[in-house]
C-alpha cells in the first residue's frame, strides 16, 4: 500500500489534549502575525545547487 515508502511518524504531543486546547486559545493572534512577519526566509540556494546530484538514501 505504501509502494516501498517509509511513512511520516505520527504527530505526538508530550501534553494533556485539553492542556494543549487551553494553549492554543490563549494564542493571541496579533502575536503570531508579528512573528511570522520577523520571521528570516531560508537561505537562497546558489545557481548550481539545483545542478549537483541529490544524495541517495
């Protein structure tokens, strides 16, 4: 089913499912806005990057 590929792992948090309900209601939105906003974009790749052989594994 999977066609030989490895699967993601499943999304695991380390907290009480209504502890983690309460955190994110208390997320102010302006906040978030403001970090994303400030947030570095990665580093640009150099014109050769997209030539060079990808590693296998």
């Amino acid at each position: 089913m999977t066609n030989g590929e490895k699967r993601e792992r499943p999304l695991y948090l380390d907290m009480d499912p209504d502890e983690a309900l309460e955190r994110f209601m208390q997320t102010d939105p302006a906040e978030l806005k403001r970090r994303l906003d400030n947030k570095k974009p990665p580093p640009k790749r150099g014109p050769g990057a997209a030539k060079k052989a990808k590693p296998s594994g």
